[in-house]
C-alpha cells in the first residue's frame, strides 16, 4: 500500500478572513489548504505541479466556526493518485483541535498548451509514492 505524504500550515484567523457574521469566510478554508498544499508540493521538490494541476473538483464539509484571532492548522494529505487525476484530503482544525472543515480538492495534470488531462509525468508520480516519515510543516 502506498503511503501517501501531507503536509500541515498554521495561521491566524485574520479580520480580513472573517465575514459580517463575525467568523470565518468559507473562501478562508480554501486559502489555508491550498497554503498546506504549496507547503506539500514545496516538500516534494515539484514545483511545476502548481501551472499543470487545475482543480477538477472541490468538497468543503464545514462543521464548526473559527473566530478572528484564533489559531488554526490546515493538512493536506494526497489520498489517491491516479493516471491524471490527484486527490488530496484535508481538514481545518482550531487551537482547540476541533474539526471546522474537511473535505477534498481534485486536480488534474493539464500541462501548459494542453488542451485535456494527460497522465501525471514519471517525476511526480515517484516524489508522491515515496515513502515519507513524518509530517511537513510551514
């Protein structure tokens, strides 16, 4: 079984992540992961993942509110790789350890000057099959 690499971010929930309710903008959540997941591909040393990986698909499960001024940590893990396709699971914890999200983002490989998802080249594929100990942190 493969042993799929994550990586985790920490911030701030800042005024400008907040909506007039007074708790995080739902837009905040996707900001965090996808900082965990430069953090991730950073880690792997795949930095043309980011012009050829468009989203395909996004899931956000929301559960709890997260206030200005509260520490948060977004982890991605990649939770499935396919020819042309990554997934990657996340979640949101606050400074307490509760879950405020979680869900999915899918990508595919659509390199520049494609005009359709190609399979995922050779590189990729081995730097994310690698075995990893541990967890990367930003």
């Amino acid at each position: 079984m493969d042993r799929f690499p994550e990586a985790s971010v920490e911030r701030t929930v800042e005024w400008v992540d907040t909506d007039a309710s007074g708790h995080q903008h739902n837009s905040a959540i996707l900001r965090w992961v996808e900082a965990a997941e430069a953090e991730l591909f950073r880690s792997l040393e795949l930095p043309d993942y980011f012009p050829s990986a468009p989203r395909v698909q996004q899931v956000i499960n929301y559960k709890a509110k997260l206030w200005f001024g509260q520490r948060i940590t977004a982890t991605v893990k990649i939770s499935a790789l396919g020819r042309t396709s990554l997934t990657m699971a996340f979640d949101v914890t606050s400074d307490a350890g509760e879950v405020a999200a979680y869900g999915t983002v899918t990508t595919a490989h659509v390199p520049p000057g494609a005009t359709s998802a190609l399979p995922w080249p050779e590189h990729l594929v081995r730097a994310v099959k690698a075995d990893r100990a541990g967890r990367v942190t930003g």
